[in-house]
C-alpha cells in the first residue's frame, strides 16, 4: 500500500506553523500531534525515517519545527535532526525508553 502525503493537497501553507513528529509508534505520534493541533498548530506524523527525510525532501521550508524519538532504528534522532538542513527549524528529540536496572549506590 502507498503511503499518502499528507501535505499534498495542502494549499498555501505559507506562513503556517507546520510540525513533523517522527516515532515508530503510532499512539505516540498521535499523542504527540494533539497538544499543537489544539493550540491551532498543523502537525504531520511519520513513522520512520525513512519517511521523515521523504518529507523533508518533499516539502522544504514548510516545517517550523521536527519532533522525533532518539530511537528509530538505522538512524537516530539526533542525526534526522542534524540532516535537516533549514537553519530556522527549531529540532526536539525524545525518548520514552526507561532505564529499570537498579543504580548502585557509590
């Protein structure tokens, strides 16, 4: 099945707040969506990689700000973050791996 763009049919997004989350995990993505699509925002939801740079590819200089989790398989957040290139695109990566080992206490 081919993924739809969902910014394909979005006319005149000039001067628009436009944010793209990255997680592999759709309730996250969809959690994470909410909060911005409340306050008025546009946010555009992806589930890999892959699919991030696509977009970024496919839609330069449309998005105000890049959400992704640290954690997303061939590549991490942090290097998505670093491979966007427009300079004005604010980058937050995040994670909702939790560390259950005990710390030793020294």
């Amino acid at each position: 099945m081919e993924k739809v763009d969902p910014l394909a049919n979005s006319s005149d997004l000039q001067g628009k707040t436009v944010i793209l989350v990255v997680d592999d995990e759709k309730i996250v993505c969809l959690t994470v969506c909410a909060r911005p699509k409340r306050a008025g925002y546009m946010s555009v939801s992806v589930g890999s990689v892959d699919e991030a740079v696509q977009m970024l590819k496919a839609h330069p200089h449309t998005f105000s700000a890049i959400i992704s989790d640290i954690m997303l398989g061939k590549m991490d957040g942090f290097a998505l973050s670093a491979s966007a290139t427009e300079a004005s695109t604010r980058r937050y990566t995040m994670s909702n791996w939790v560390n259950t080992r005990k710390r030793s206490k020294t």
